[in-house]
C-alpha cells in the first residue's frame, strides 16, 4: 500500500533538505570529541586539523566549478555572495565607471544591492528578459557603455528555472573589459559550470539548494585576470581579507560534502527528475487554459513553473495544502503585486496570480508526482467551478473587454 | 498562513455558490474587484417584491479569504430587506472570520459587493 507522507515536499528551489551523507559529515564537526576546532588557529592541532577539513570542502566546491580551490571564498549564503560580489566591484571600481547592468528578473539580492548603489550614485540599467525568461548575449552588449564596470546575470532563474547562456555573455564581458558577476544559486548540481570556459569573474554560490545546510555559500573571485573586490564585511582578515568571521567549520565541511555529491551525481539525478517533471507536466497539460511559464526547452529539470487560468494561486495552494509548492501570486503581501518575473516575461496579472511553482529533488518519488497531479487537478477543476472568471470564459465573454473596478 | 477554522469551514465547503439569470428583474448582480489584483467577486441576490433577500448566491476567484468572505455574506443577506442588508459591514466579516490585517482587503471587497447588487438591484427597480 501507498507509503506517501504528508505534506509531500515540491519546493526544492526553495531549499532542499541535507542528504543525510551531508548532515553525518557535518555531525563529525561539532563536540569536543570531534573536529571543532577554529580553522584560524594556527599554534595547534585542532585548529589544523580544523583547516585541513575546510580546504578538503574548498577543493570540493572548486572542483565542481572547475577552478583554483584559493578562488573560492566563504559567505554565510548566495545573498552575501551577491551584496559581496555586486557593492564589492562598485566601490572598488567606482572611478572608473558608475554603470551597473542587470536584469528586471534577477533575486532579490541582486536587485536590492543595486538599488542601493542607486542611492549611493550608480547608474544601473535592468534588462527586459524575452518572453521565454532568457537574457542574451545580444542585449548584454547593445547596454555596455564606456563607464559600465560590472553585469550581473543570474545562471538559473529561482521561479521559472530558465537558464542564460552564461558562455555567450562571458564572450560579451570580457571583449568589452567589463567585470561578469554570476548569481548561480540555482544552477549548482543541475547545470554543468565550468569555469575554465566560462568567462566569468564573480560567481555566488549556496550550499542549502543543493543538499547541503543552510548558512553557508561561496563567492568565486577569479585570479587570473585577477578581480579585486572591496570586503564589506571587515574583522580577522579571514578569507584573504575578502571576508571576515570564524569559518564554521561543520557548515563549510556540508558544503564541500553536498558538492561532492552533486558533482558526483548530477548526472544520474538529473536524468530522473527530468523524467519525473515529464510525468508531472504529461499529467497536466491536457487541462484547458493550462499555461508553462518560460522557455521548456532551457530549464533545469527541477522546475515546472504553471499557470491555470481563472483560478488564484493561493487559494490553490489552500486547496493543496498537503503539497508544499510556492505561488507567483503575492494575495499575502501587503502590495498584491503577483510575481515580478513572470510579469517581466509578459505574462499578464492573471496568469501571474494563478501560477504554481512546482520543484522536483533528489528525494521526489514517482508516487508523490502521481499524487500531485491527482490533487491539481482535483484542487483545480474545484476552483473553476467556484470562479467567476472561469463562467465569463466559458460564455465567451473577453475578459480584457470588462471594465474592472480595480482596487 | 495559518487560517482560522470558520475561514476553512467556508473554503471547504462554501455555500450558496452559483448564478441567477442577471435579466430576472428581482435578481441584483454586484461584481467587485479585478482578476489583476488576484480577486474577483460576483455576488448576486434574489429580491421579493417586499424588498426582502429570499436567497443569494456567488462566485469568487480569490485567496480562500475571499472566498469565505462571499459565503459568509450569502449566509448573511439570506432573509434580509434591502436596508439591513447594506449595514452589514467589513469589519463583521472580518471578525466573524478572524481575518488577519493582511486578509482585511477580502472583507471589504464582500461589503463592496453587497453594495453593488443592491444599487443594481434598485436601478433595475427604477428602470422598470
């Protein structure tokens, strides 16, 4: 008989739990028994056995992206790495340009960091994304100016899972002297990286999005051509000075550990959830006004993100409370905005409000996939009937004809 | 968001939900809000010719809230006359429900509605 538990987790973008090979590594550096040590303390034996763990998951991390191990520097996330890699070039190279290129659908940690060099006097320009989510090389290079210092793209879009041509626009950067800052928060253990090809200069990385804990990440800092950065966190000079703090070892050794794996079996586990995402998006398509929102064809394999017209998201998500899935619709947040990205790829306010965010990981079962659709459909067809909107539809009332009192 | 048991009572098993003929003369149709701001109610009211509510019905797409808010009020109006039906306000609504600030946008939209099918409801009246 079925052994599903609920609710049945399928917000893997959101976080992914610690494999359990990751949270016994980490275990191991915790008591007094074990490897609890302070990485910086050089005058004995466990501040070196310490160290050794830390650059053991250094070598790791950079093997999975395929550069130097002393180019990987220690955040406590992707949110850091960004504030880090983005303020970090603008006040080192502020004299030389003011102008800052990123894109309407990046994170929120890229977006704001921008806002605030805004304030501080930068000039930014936010790219449109085409309808399918994608940035191009193309629009990349017709928004370099002469005083454009930094881009900052992200690799995978945390919503719609749609991929940039990171190697394209690295060519762009780097033919135009301007720095290339990646947010690949996203793209760790479900896109190859190599950074031997890839020009990029700054990449930010978590490790709690790919099986490893949360609270620890990366910022990639390229040597050669060498890439100086202002820290923005300042104290013991850890970190060759790029960022100060103890290095937590246990969370640094579960980082190492989740990359391992992921380098180890990105290929097995992508094989998978891509046929799981299949029989998730088979199960689902042949409902009416059922819309996928980017490109299907340039996405990781985790990622569905769907839209079904006439019914509201969270209220959906109401109706599928024993999933854990998130919605573009914001029906809690004080402003109602739905979803920014998927209003910046031209999805108009209803379909940003009746979309899902369904993702796949390495611990999704095909029995928790077949109960899901069940349940969509189910929660779905419900609403409909419940749903004005759904009615005007089926009399075949335009509902961009109807005057709506907007509020 | 946690909901309160009344607001999932009415999303589980709402009431009164469905459609009137908008031409029957003693049918008043209020349609509030915009499918751009994530809710959209369409309350509707069957009146006697003695001005009393002798059954409702509704449609809502919207956050379970929303929903709940418009089964609410069909409960509500249910037997009403016109005058008392409009003194039903939001912040009943809400209470009854237990709304938290965030969900009190719901309320009023129910209380927009109201309003709405009643002032349809008197100008077909008039008109006729």
């Amino acid at each position: 008989m079925s052994d599903l538990k609920f609710p049945i987790y399928l917000d893997y973008s959101s976080t992914s739990p610690c494999d359990p090979r990751v949270a016994a590594k980490m275990a191991e550096c915790l008591t007094l028994e074990a490897n609890f040590g302070n990485p910086a303390s050089r005058s004995h034996f466990f501040g070196w056995k310490a160290e050794e763990a830390v650059e053991t998951a250094r070598r790791e991390v950079a093997s999975l992206l395929n550069c130097d191990p002393r180019e990987v520097v220690w955040t406590s996330g992707a949110t850091e790495s960004d504030n880090l890699a983005i303020k970090g070039v603008a006040h080192f190279h502020s004299k030389k340009g003011k102008h800052i290129i990123t894109s309407m659908i990046e994170h929120k940690a890229v977006l704001d960091s921008c806002r605030q060099l805004e304030r501080e006097g930068f000039e930014l320009t936010y790219l449109e994304p085409s309808d399918t989510g994608v940035i191009t090389a193309d629009a990349v290079e017709k928004a370099i100016r002469p005083d454009t210092i930094l881009v900052s793209l992200m690799h995978v879009n945390n919503e719609i899972g749609v991929i940039n041509d990171i190697e394209s626009i690295g060519k762009v950067t780097r033919e135009n002297k301007v720095l290339f800052h990646v947010d690949a928060a996203q793209s760790t253990g479900k896109v190859v990286i190599d950074l031997e090809t890839m020009q990029v200069d700054l990449m930010s990385l978590t490790a709690h999005k790919t099986y490893g804990p949360k609270g620890i990440g990366a910022l990639f800092v390229r040597r050669k051509p060498r890439v100086r950065i202002v820290p923005q966190i300042h104290g013991g000079g850890h970190e060759r000075g790029m960022r100060s703090g103890t290095l937590p070892t246990h969370q640094i050794v579960g980082m190492g550990e989740a990359f391992r794996l992921a380098h180890e079996e990105m290929e097995a586990d992508n094989r998978r959830i891509l046929s799981l995402r299949t029989r998730l998006l088979s199960g689902l398509e042949d409902m009416e006004e059922v819309y996928v929102n980017g490109a299907l064809d340039a996405r990781v394999a985790a990622n569905l993100n769907i839209s079904f017209n006439f019914v509201e998201g969270e209220s959906l998500m109401m109706a599928l409370r024993d999933l854990a899935v998130s919605s573009g619709s914001a029906c809690t947040s004080a402003s109602l905005e739905p979803s920014y990205v998927l209003r910046a790829i031209g999805r108009n306010d209803e379909l940003a409000h009746s979309s899902l965010r369904i993702t796949i990981g390495r611990f999704t079962t095909e029995e928790e996939i077949d109960y899901a659709v069940g349940k969509i459909r189910e929660a779905v067809g419900k609403l409909r009937e419940l749903s004005p909107l759904w009615d005007m539809y089926k009399d075949g009332v335009d509902l961009d004809q109807v005057q709506w009192a907007a509020h | 968001m946690a909901y309160s048991d009344k607001v999932l009572d009415h999303y589980e098993n709402p009431r009164n939900v469905g459609k009137f003929d908008d031409s029957d003369q003693s049918v008043g149709t209020g349609m509030v809000g915009a499918p751009a701001c994530g809710d959209v109610m369409r309350l509707q009211i069957k009146v006697s010719d003695a001005g009393i509510i002798e059954d409702a019905k509704f449609k809502t797409y919207g956050c379970g809230s929303a929903i709940a808010s418009s089964s609410l009020l069909t409960e509500w109006v249910k037997g009403r006359s016109l005058d008392e039906a409009k003194e039903i306000k939001n912040a009943d609504i809400a209470e009854e429900l237990a709304l938290p600030p965030v969900k009190i946008h719901c309320s009023v939209l129910a209380e927009d509605a109201i309003k709405a099918a009643i002032a349809d409801i008197k100008a077909k009246r008039e008109a006729s």
